[in-house]
C-alpha cells in the first residue's frame, strides 16, 4: 500500500501520480493523503466515500466566493451578489473547474459509474471537487481551504463585467445563431436513469446547419442542456464564421 491508501485498485486506476499532481495543482501537499483519497471516492466505489466531505465543501464554497464577490465588487447590492455567486457556485462551472484539474483522473469510482461514462459526469466531478475544498480544510485549516477556492476562481471573478448581464451558455448559443441566421438548435433527451431523487439526464443538442451534435449530462434536464450548449459553442468556435453548413 502506498502513502495514498492505493493497495488494490479498481478499473479505473487511480494513480499515485495523478494524485500528487492533482495535490499539486490545489497547492496543498496532504499530510493526511487518506482525506485526498476520500474526497475523490465515489458512494460507488465504498463505504469511505465523500459526501459528508461535499457537505462541508459546499459550505467552505460559498462562503470563499460570496467573499471574493463582496470585496471585488463593492458598489454591487445583494441581489446582484447573490445572482453572481449563484453563477460561479452551480455544478456546471464546478465540473467546469474539475475538468481544468483534470479531476476525471484521479477519481475512484465503481465499475458501473465507470461503464456509463461517470468519470465526466457533471454532478460526480462537483461534488468531489467540493470535497476536496472540505479535505484541505480538515488536512490543514479553513484558511488553506480559502486559498485554494481563491485560486481556483481568480480568474473567473476578475473576469465579470457587471455592465454586461451574465448569460447562460443557451442565450449566448442562440444568439450566435441569430448573428449568423441560422435556425435554433433542437434540445431532445437522449437518456435518462437513475431514482426518482437522483435522476441523470442526457440531452443532446442539436445544430443541423452546421453539423453540428453534441451532448451534455446532468442532475436536471437545465443542466444538462446547458452542457450540450456550451460543447456546441466550442464547436461552433473553430468554425469559419462564413460557414453555414
């Protein structure tokens, strides 16, 4: 067994590689791997899984970033406050954030999460990445947990423009149609499962002048629209803007 609790692995093969740079990126070396591990396990894989840690992440989450938002923007009122961390604390730009850490790596998950594509599953990567926030605040202090929230979202708050009214990735999809007088895109569920409480959606999107397809997955149909929405956006991003089909 190695200092990060990996004697046996499952097929996901989780290495002490991609965790160390996973530890690296966060900028907080674990003095407690197993909390590393446990943030990154899903209820799928076993019993030390992380969702007690997500619940102390998600707390650590929106207390860093309504922070960030109320010394960044001092003139803003709360309402304005609230909508902004609304934007930046939803599972979409989690995963978002997950993906850039390349978190699908380095998480444990069970062979059936791993057959139906769990490793990129928007809820899946949120919620480990909120238990990671919570792992480095048990390892170390609610202060190192700040600073790695801060990093992480550095970026995207010195980014916000509040002369211009936050779009989701459908109204800016459609309006980068209607500039280019293209027909809107077709939204259809491709799939659905899981309990009633938990359910998964899978939404495809779909630009046919442009040939455009793409798919996103979520919690909710929203999201997973929202997903399929801003993969076609990419797409539609290394197109010619001339391009019309």
């Amino acid at each position: 067994m190695d200092r990060w609790g990996s004697a046996q692995q499952k097929p996901n093969t989780v290495t002490t590689l991609s965790l160390e740079r996973l530890s690296r990126q966060l900028g907080h070396g674990f003095t407690q791997p197993a909390l590393l591990r446990q943030a990154l396990t899903h209820r799928s894989y076993g019993a030390t899984h992380n969702e007690r840690l997500e619940f102390v992440g998600d707390s650590i989450l929106n207390y860093t970033v309504a922070r960030m938002l109320f010394e960044h923007f001092p003139q803003a009122a709360e309402g304005e406050l609230s909508r902004l961390r609304a934007n930046l604390v939803n599972q979409v730009t989690l995963a978002e954030i997950a993906r850039s850490l390349d978190l699908r790596t380095s998480l444990f998950l069970g062979e059936g999460e791993l057959r139906n594509g769990g490793c990129d599953r928007a809820s899946i990567l949120a919620d480990a990445l909120e238990a990671l926030f919570a792992a480095v605040c048990l390892d170390a202090d609610f202060a190192t947990a700040e600073a790695v929230v801060r990093r992480l979202y550095q970026s995207r708050i010195a980014a916000i423009n509040l002369q211009q009214p936050a779009k989701d990735a459908k109204t800016r999809l459609q309006e980068a149609l209607q500039g280019r007088r293209l027909p809107l895109p077709k939204y259809l569920i491709a799939a659905q499962s899981g309990e009633a409480h938990e359910q998964t959606f899978q939404v495809s999107c779909d630009i046919a002048s442009l040939n455009i397809r793409t798919t996103g997955q979520g919690s909710s149909r929203r999201v997973a629209e929202q997903q399929a929405a801003e993969a076609a956006l990419s797409q539609m991003a290394a197109l010619p803007l001339n391009r019309k089909k």
